[in-house]
C-alpha cells in the first residue's frame, strides 16, 4: 500500500475525493474499501462526510464493494438511501414524523431592570 503524499490529498481534497482535510482519500476502489473499514475509527465529526464521501465515490467509481447494513433505510418502494446523521438529536428527530417534531424554541428573556 503506497502512501499518499501532502500535495496529493490536497488535490484529492480539492477534486471532492477525499475529506476537505485529505484525509479518508478514495481514489480507487481499494481506497473505498479502506475508508469503510476506518469509518469507525474516524473522529465523530467527521463520520456524516465520511460517509456521504463513501456513497458517492462508490457510485461514481462502479466498486461492488457493499456498504455496511447499518447505512442502509429502505424507504419501502425498493430503494435504499444511506443514512447520514450529524448528532444524536438529529437521529432522534428522524424518527419522528414532521407533525411530531418538537419545537427548540428559546426560553423568553426575562426584562432587564429598567425595561417596561
């Protein structure tokens, strides 16, 4: 396995084949399938891009590498989306429908000494 110098991953970074860092380069479908067995490894920031990065440079390359089951959501019509999620209250809103969702609003201000 050949190491991937600083002034390629920036130009992997700048063509979208790699994280906007360089790292998690995918240049090929060896690279596509080291990325998938370090996605764990990854720092929790950096899975959400990690993975859409993943997704699109499978289908742009034509691996037949298969993504963990755990990205998959079958929406019922036969098509799978993967799953790209950014925090925890954002999993938990997923599941919810719309008419469910909770409001974040922000607490009214209390007024200040000398407001009216």
């Amino acid at each position: 396995m050949a190491d991937i110098g600083t002034a390629e991953r920036r130009g992997l970074a700048k063509r979208n084949d790699a994280l906007l860092d360089g790292s998690y380069p995918i240049r090929n479908c060896r690279d596509l399938h080291n990325a998938i067995q370090a996605y764990g490894r990854a720092p929790a920031e950096h899975r959400a891009a990690l993975r859409r990065l993943i997704a699109r440079r499978k289908r742009e390359l034509g691996c037949d590498q298969p993504m963990p089951a755990e990205w998959h959501l079958d929406d019922g019509e036969g098509h799978h989306h993967v799953i790209v999620r950014s925090s925890s209250r954002d999993s938990r809103d997923a599941k919810m429908r719309p008419d469910e969702q909770p409001s974040y609003r922000m607490k009214p201000r209390r007024p200040k000494r000398g407001d009216h």
